[in-house]
C-alpha cells in the first residue's frame, strides 16, 4: 500500500452487505465487498467497523466512486475518508478505548 491510498471507514456497526464500485482508468468498474453478512477477511484493516480500501488509481481517474449499502435494520451511515496512517491511528486508538471499557466492566463483575 502506498501513501496515497485511502480507506473508507463506515462507522456504523451491523449494515448486513456494503459494495465499493472503483472505476477503472479504461472503462468500466470493479467491486470491492465488506458487511457483517461476509466473512471477515474482507475488511482491509483488522477493525470492529467495516472498511474499505480506494486505491490511488481509483482517486485519480476523476470519476465517481458508487457505494452500496443493504441492510435489514434502519440505516443511517457515517463514512469517514482517511488515509493509511490516519486509519491505522483510529484502530489502535478504537481498540484501546472499546477494550479498556469492556476491560473495566468485566473486572467489576
């Protein structure tokens, strides 16, 4: 991965199936998969939230980028662009707080 790539954070937990249609420079469109229902080596980062990588190509090709979101629950999504380094800050720093929180409440029990 270079520098210039990015990722697309859906920071919303159970949206069942989300697709990231990336153009190609030539024409055409490919299909990137995330969501609960797909396994989870789908996600690009190791990450409670589903995430998505947009190449530097896709970013340069001046065309739009598509995503799709199904889902069985009511919907509202907050997507967040980040790049490498931002990304990789945000998990560590998510897991952290999302496992001191449970950390502390299981050694209360």
């Amino acid at each position: 991965m270079r520098e210039a790539d990015a990722f697309v954070l859906l920071r919303r937990g159970g949206l069942d199936e989300v697709d990231l249609y990336l153009p190609y420079p030539a024409g055409g469109y490919s299909r990137q998969e995330t969501g609960w229902s797909r396994p989870p080596h789908y996600r690009h980062l190791n990450s409670r939230f589903n995430n998505l990588l947009i190449p530097r190509e896709s970013l340069e090709t001046g065309k739009p980028l598509y995503i799709r979101i199904s889902s069985e629950t009511s919907l509202q999504a907050k997507f967040v662009l980040m790049n490498e380094r931002e990304a990789g800050e945000f998990v560590t720093r998510d897991a952290w707080i999302f496992g001191n929180f449970y950390g502390l409440a299981m050694g209360m029990l």
